[in-house]
C-alpha cells in the first residue's frame, strides 16, 4: 500500500469554485481508469471554506505512478496553480487500518 496525504489552501471562494469543479473531472478519470487506485478522497475542512485534503490510496507505488501518468492527473497538475495559493503534501507509512491492506 502506498498513501498520501494533500493539503491545498485555495486563493478566493470563485477559485475554490473552479478548483472543485477541476477535481470532480480529476476524480472521474480515476474512477473510470485506476484500478489501483484503492481511494481517493476529497473533502473541505471545516471552518475553513478555502482549504481542501486530499486523501488518496494507492495499491502500491507502481499504482500511484501509474496515477502520475494518467492524461486527467496531468491535465489536473496543469491546471491547479490557477486556483492554489499552497500545498502541501505528507506521503504515509501505514501502521493500522480497517479496510485497507496494510501488508
């Protein structure tokens, strides 16, 4: 298994706007083309309107390489410093988890 974990804290609301639509594209590629993606998660942090995580799973770094190469993520890598002001990225060792290998 192969996780990670992103952090981006968006310019303005009409920005965050355009962001999500980007992402909801991103998210239909990889539901459609990534089968070792195992999940890819992304939510608003509450209270702040302006801020995204990005919780994403991988099968194993050959999957998540396979990610980097995909025409949707390359589109989504193109495109995303239009809507970001940072990001912040922290890939994770898995110690325990229900639902997902962790071997």
């Amino acid at each position: 298994m192969f996780a990670l974990v992103v952090r981006f804290d968006l310019q303005d609301a009409a920005k965050a706007d355009g962001f999500d639509q980007l992402v909801a594209e991103t998210v239909d590629g990889i539901t459609r083309h990534e089968a070792g993606t195992l999940v890819y998660s992304t939510h608003v942090v509450e209270g702040e309107p302006l801020a995204r995580v990005f919780y994403e799973v991988y099968r194993d770094r050959a999957a998540f390489d396979d990610h980097e190469r995909q025409p949707h993520t390359k589109h989504f890598l193109s495109e995303r410093d239009r809507y970001v002001s940072s990001a912040r990225v922290e890939f994770l060792t898995p110690v325990a988890a229900k639902g997902l290998p962790t071997g």
